[in-house]
C-alpha cells in the first residue's frame, strides 16, 4: 500500500501579471505586420542618413562647451530639426527651427494615420491641440560608432523632453530597447526612475498627458545586442541593431522652406542640404529654389 504524502502539491508557474498602464501611455507590441516591416526596411535602404554637428558658426557652443558630433546618424522626414539650429522648442524656440522636408512614405502614412486615429480615441481632448497630426519624423539609428577597428556602442539616448505639442509616437524596428521615464531635478542630481518598458521589434508606443509628455523626461537606457545587425542601410561608419521612428507635431506656420531662411542660418545647414542633396531629388530642387530666388534678386 503506498503512503500518502503530506507534501503540498506543485503550484503552477505564475505567469507575468499584464499591468494596465497609466493613463497617457499606450504600448502595442507586433503593431507593424511583418509585411509593412519588410516595406519599411526597404525604403530605409534608399535613404542615406547624415552626421550632424551639435553646434555651428552662428550657434557656437556656450562658453565651457566644445563643438561635438551626435552620436549617431540621423534622418529626419516631414521637416528637419538640425541640431545646430537648437530644435523646436517653444514658446520662444519656434521660428527657423523646422525646415520642410521629405513628405512620409505611403507605408508610414497608413501607419501614422492608424496611430492617430488611436490617439484620439484614447486621450482626452485637453491633451491634444487643434489642429494636432503627426508632421514630423526623426529616424534614428541606434548601434555602434565604427572606428578603425573599435566599435564603439553609442546605442542609448539621454534624458529630455519632447518640446512638441499633443501626444508623440514611437515606432520601433530591430533590437529591443530599455525606455525609461525618470523625475528629474537638475544634471547634478541622480534621476528617479519612475516607469520603465521594453520596446520591442515592430512595437508602437505613444505618450501624451500632463505626466508623460510634459513633467517627466524620458530616456533609452540600452538596446539589446543579441541578434544580426540590420544590414543593407547607408549608414557610413556605423553598424544599426535598431531603428526608432518618432513621430511629433509642429504647427505648419512653424515649417520654413530652406529659401526662406536667413542668410546666416542657411549658411549653418547649408553643408547638410548639399549633403543631403547628393542622393534626394527633393533637396536637390530645395536648394534649386534657393539659388533661383538670388538670382532674380540680381
């Protein structure tokens, strides 16, 4: 006769509790279909990313401070932000900030037009402006620096604020990345990490509200480096494990076409329009506009 034990049975593994999040955060994983994904990908092998200068002639560093290059390349589409240009940031950060650009391709347009459609549909109205739709993308390309025979790991983005009004969309491909929104007081105090996620491959995330959007900073922690790098883009000088889209809104009296600028300002990003020229028919004509309009000024 066989005893019977006292032991208590095995309880079953727990499974991950799936935690509601807050008001003013939206999170979908496998947001892309692998379909859109490989479209995507696609285009992002036509476009030619550029390195850009913290600072320029007209905008040099604030006493203290040494000219220095992002940590990696960047492309931009709706309207370009150029660093030296010191970004969009209102209230008085607005004029000569934003510089038409490249219009969105048809794959992320649909996909923006889904996003935008969740958005309203999900935050209040006081957290979205009139007139608000996403207009303005920045691509960035997160890996490694190639230098010589170093590769540097510069996969990470420091802690600031999304100056742009109304809710901010983030669409990820590649690696996984560590996202966090931290309380912060000042650069001489340590951050409080206040929400973390992980943004996975073909994820959508958006953020919008008085907490997310306009009180807490927000940061990308680290990028996982378990898998291929993304091959196939024109990215001199680098080796890409993840791509972010971010897309945000500036009011369209706020976008200035490059030969409207002043003459010191487009001197500054003049070597980024021809640099950008050399491989976009847009900024091509862009700066063909410009040489025109001087020379009907003679």
């Amino acid at each position: 006769m066989s005893k019977i034990s006292n032991m208590p049975k095995a309880k079953p593994p727990l499974k991950p509790l799936l935690r509601p999040l807050p008001y003013g955060l939206i999170y979908k994983p496998g947001f892309i279909s692998p379909p859109a994904k490989q479209e995507i990908l696609d285009y992002l092998r036509t476009l030619y990313p550029i390195w850009e200068n913290r600072f320029s002639v007209h905008n040099p560093p604030p006493p203290g401070q040494s000219q220095r290059q992002l940590l990696r390349p960047v492309y931009w589409l709706g309207n370009w932000q150029f660093a030296c240009l010191d970004y969009y940031h209102p209230p008085k950060g607005i004029e000569y900030r934003c510089v038409t650009a490249e219009k969105f391709p048809p794959v992320l347009q649909k996909l923006v037009d889904q996003i935008e459609s969740i958005a309203h549909h999900t935050f209040n109205e006081k957290d979205i402006p009139r007139g608000w739709h996403f207009n303005t993308c920045l691509i960035n390309y997160y890996g490694h620096q190639l230098a010589g025979d170093k590769a540097i790991d510069v996969a990470r983005v420091g802690e600031h604020k999304d100056f742009e009004p109304g809710p901010v969309g983030s669409l990820s491909l590649g690696e996984r990345a560590l996202f966090q929104f931290v309380e912060s007081q000042s650069k001489n105090h340590q951050s409080h990490v206040v929400l973390q996620q992980w943004l996975e491959d073909s994820s959508l995330q958006l953020f919008a509200g008085e907490r997310f959007k306009k009180k807490l900073f927000h940061r990308v922690q680290r990028v996982d480096h378990k898998g291929e790098p993304i091959l196939g883009l024109n990215t001199e000088h680098f080796e890409t494990r993840r791509i972010n889209f971010t897309f945000r809104y500036v009011p369209d009296e706020h976008i200035t076409d490059y030969q409207k600028f002043p003459n010191p300002l487009k001197e500054d990003i003049f070597p980024y329009m021809k640099e950008l020229a050399e491989h976009s028919t847009f900024f091509t004509d862009e700066l063909g506009k410009d040489i025109g309009q001087e020379t009907s000024k003679v």
